[in-house]
C-alpha cells in the first residue's frame, strides 16, 4: 500500500526505512492523555520562568586515559576442580611459548599436587611476586596454601569485584586474563583470612559446629519417633537431650515401659511432678517407631562423642596460643544457668582470657561460646580493618552506601552468613532481655524500628565494643543504668532544642505547680 507524503505524491518505502514523520506525543502508549498534558505544562511553565536549560559540550578526548600499573610482577589464576588458568604478565615469558593455541603468558595446568608444585616453579621463573586468585568453593585452599608456604603474596578474591568490573567475553584463559589485568591495576581488595596460628583453631571449630548441627537435626528425629508413639515427653521436660530426658529414653530403649517407674528417673530440679510425668510417658511402643527412636538416640549419642574430641583438640589449641595476658588472672564468672548439651567440656574462660588478653565477656550478651567463636574466625589481630566502621561493615552490620545521580537511597545490610555476626546476632537477642544499658539500648530501637532492626543495631554495638578492646587492649567500662538513662535524656533534651529553634520557638523548662507558668509568646 502506497505512503502518501505531504506534498500529495505516492511514494512507497522499503520495510525496515520506515521513520516517522514526527514523534508521537508522550501519552501514546506511555502515559493517560491528563497526565502526559500536566507533565507538558509543567515543562513550559518552569522553561518561561527559568528559560531553556542549556548543557556544557562534553570536551572532546581523542583517547581514554590509561590506567597505571601499580603492581607489574602481578599474575591471576582462574582456579577450578580438575584445572587452573594461569596468566602471568605478558613481558616476562618468551613469545615463543605457548600451550595448545593459548596466548603466551598463559598455561593451564592440572589440579594434582606435582600440577601445584609446577604452577609455583612457572609463577617463579616467570619473576611473578604477587597472585590473585578467585575463591571458587574449597578448591583454592591447596594452592593458597602451597604459594604462601612458598613467598608469594597471595590474594583471595570475591568473585563479585571481578564482574563489577565489567562485560566482557567469558572463558577460561580471558578470566585468567582479566584477574591478572585487575590485579596489576590494584583495583582489586583481598578476603579478610586470619593467621596461621588461628586456622587450626578455626577449622576444629567449624567442624565441631558442623557436628552441633547434625545432632540437632537426630534430635527432632527422637522428638518425632516419641510423638508416633503418643509419648508426650517434649510437652512435660523442657529438653529431652537433658538429664531427665536422657534417662527416659535409655530406659525405654532398654524395655521398661511402665510410666510410673520412667517417671522416677526425673531430675530432682525438673518442674513437673512424677505424676503428670508418668501421664504422659503411656504410649503405644509400636516396633518401627522404636527403632527409629534408637537409630536417632544412637547417632545423637555418636555425635556428640566427635563433639567431646574437637573439644579436647579446641583446649589443645588454645593453650598454643602465644599469651597476651601479661600474667593477669582470669576472674571466674557463676553461670547464670546449668550446663547445656551443647557447651564446651572443658572451662573455657581462662584460655580464652590468656589468648585474647582481654576478658569478652565483661560485655553483657557475650559469652565464652561468642568469644570463641570471635577468636577462631578473626583472631587476635584486627588491624586489617582501619576503624571499626570497617570492621561492622565486612561484618554486614551496617547499611550500604548506594548513591545515584547525588541521592542517596536506603538499603538494608549486607547479606551474608558470616560466623561471627551471626553469633552478635544470637548475643543482641539474650542481651535484650537483661537489665543493662545494652538491654536498655536494644528495647528503646525495637520500639522504633522493630526486633529485627533492634537485633542488627545492638549487634553493631557489640562489634564496635570487640573491636576496641581488641585493638587497644582496654577492659570494657560497664555503664550503669542511671547513666545512660541520663545520657539519652540529655540527647533528647538538645534534639527538642533545635528542633525548637528551627521553629522559632524557645524550649523552657516547666516550673512546678503553683509557681507560675512562664508567659512569653514565643515559648513552647
């Protein structure tokens, strides 16, 4: 069908070279027809007032500025299961070489030990001082490990700084590239890994909180196999991994199944009487539910036998640490509450306290499970973090900085399963329910922002405490309740001050009853 311009003629136009005549309004398609015409007038209205906005050229730039190269002696490893892709700078290898159509100064290599030892012979031929590499799962450590044993500086890299970098064409030889050409930049950051003194320590605690878990989960299993039963043991004994939980369940796997005589294996200091315990110990002993309590019973006590060997490896540990104490003593503390399946089996204060040089537990919410759980994922030294805004931020416990176009938008914290911000998390929550200046401090947020809120400020709080006293070796200062209380009086009082005067207004005191009420017109 023929196209009839402006001028009356016929013209026909070839499919893809069709432009229109003139744009299309704003409210084609887009926008209502009212609101497109309110935005227009708007426009002209600000451009009479205002008059056109005019835009500065860009100045021309012939070419784009060349980044520095601050370290030249850089090499980047793209690191996999069954291979690395090694890059090292393109000056220092002959143009000759070369492996299987790859550029020069690039080699793939096995991941077999003899393959590691041959990276490290090549990285040193090579004249390379420094290497990044990508933490890709668990199959970096062999070759972290063996390049630090042999002198090179080692870095670690979030997978993350690596794309926001960046598109760029994706295989194995242009990844080794791109690390490489980043990391000569300096535009890189390495992970947060803590000495070697600590990763012994940190690796018997990881998995001793491994095997933590696996027995929580064999323990619903006995809950579950005593429900089918119609056993009511959860809903008369608060744990049934405790004493009298314990006790009961041995019996009946044993054979007893008279409620009465179960019943008299509770603990003298257990709430419920013998009576309504042996109400709810008549069950229905069916034989596959038994078995499937003494599987669960059996693994749980399993477990927690491999709990009790990394306890004695965790003691051993410690007590290789290098003394920070100075001979100080260790003030014992009374436990608030019995001892829990779960804690340690050995006292664990006083090692702490020599390792540590400080006592973490003068702070109200952390106990010695916290502050060894601070100890075996940071250490002793925290110096890789300037201040302790560093240290809340790599923790996740503080916004993000996102800024576009000069605003600043609102997000939330850092997503991420770091060990020891989950265990302030666990310690902001117990310190909310006790009377401090930190139970204070955590009921006063949640009642503006909410528990959640509430949990991460607190949390933030605790770093920022660990973090002075780890760096500057000072004893935590415990506040009273009468000065704190004091102290958010006076912030409050000041805020209601400038928020006065901005009005206009004069804050002034309320006289007592009888005494007159002050009568300028501009208080408030």
């Amino acid at each position: 069908m023929p196209l009839v311009t402006r001028d009356g003629n016929a013209a026909s136009i070839p499919l893809g070279k069709l432009h229109s005549l003139r744009p299309l309004p704003a409210h084609v398609g887009l926008l209502p027809r009212r609101v497109a015409d309110t935005m227009s007038q708007h426009n002209r209205r600000r451009e009479k007032t205002t008059g056109p906005k005019t835009r500065l050229p860009r100045p021309h730039r012939d070419t784009a500025p060349a980044l520095s190269v601050l370290k030249p002696h850089a090499a980047g490893i793209d690191v996999h299961s069954d291979m690395h892709m090694v890059c090292v700078p393109a000056a220092s290898v002959p143009p000759a070489s070369g492996d299987g159509g790859l550029p020069p100064n690039v080699r793939r290599f096995g991941a077999n030990s003899c393959d590691l030892h041959a990276i490290a012979d090549w990285l040193r031929a090579c004249g390379v001082t420094t290497v990044a590499m990508e933490s890709t799962g668990v199959y970096w450590v062999p070759l972290f490990e063996l390049l630090e044993a042999r002198g090179f500086e080692v870095w670690l890299v979030e997978p993350g700084q690596l794309s926001r970098c960046g598109a760029r064409p994706k295989t194995d030889a242009l990844d080794a590239q791109w690390i490489q050409r980043l990391h000569s930049y300096g535009l890189l950051q390495p992970s947060f890994r803590p000495v070697d003194s600590v990763l012994a320590l940190r690796g018997y605690h990881r998995q001793r909180q491994m095997l933590v878990r696996y027995a929580a989960g064999h323990t619903l299993h006995m809950q579950k196999a005593l429900e089918q039963m119609n056993v009511k043991l959860t809903e008369v004994v608060s744990d049934i991994t405790g004493a009298t939980g314990q006790r009961i369940i041995s019996a009946i796997l044993k054979g007893e199944r008279d409620p009465r005589v179960l019943a008299m294996l509770r603990d003298p200091k257990c709430k419920n009487d013998a009576a309504r315990i042996a109400k709810a110990l008549e069950g229905t002993w069916r034989p596959e539910h038994l078995f499937a309590l003494k599987q669960a019973h059996e693994l749980y006590q399993f477990l927690h036998q491999q709990i009790a060997a990394c306890d004695a490896l965790i003691r051993a540990e410690l007590v290789r640490l290098p003394d920070r104490a100075g001979g100080r003593a260790a003030t014992t503390k009374p436990r608030r509450c019995g001892r829990k399946p779960n804690d340690l089996a050995f006292e664990a204060g006083r090692p702490l306290f020599r390792a540590l040089g400080v006592d973490l537990t003068d702070v109200d919410g952390i106990d010695v499970g916290t502050a060894l759980v601070i100890l075996a994922e940071i250490g002793v030294d925290v110096s890789r973090f300037p201040t302790e805004k560093h240290f809340a931020a790599w923790l996740g416990l503080c916004p993000r900085q996102y800024e576009s176009n000069q605003t600043k938008k609102k997000r939330g914290p850092r997503k991420g399963k770091n060990r020891v911000a989950i265990a302030l998390r666990m310690a902001a929550q117990a310190v909310g329910r006790t009377q401090s200046p930190l139970g204070l401090f955590y009921r006063r947020i949640k009642g503006r922002i909410g528990g959640q809120g509430a949990v991460t400020a607190t949390a933030h709080k605790l770093a920022r405490l660990v973090y002075r006293m780890l760096k500057f070796g000072a004893e935590y200062v415990r506040q009273s309740m009468a000065e704190y209380e004091l102290r958010v009086r006076s912030q409050l009082e000041r805020s209601l001050r400038r928020r006065a005067a901005a009005l206009g207004y004069q804050l002034v005191p309320r006289t007592p009853f009888g005494d007159g009420v002050p009568t300028p017109s501009n208080s408030a």
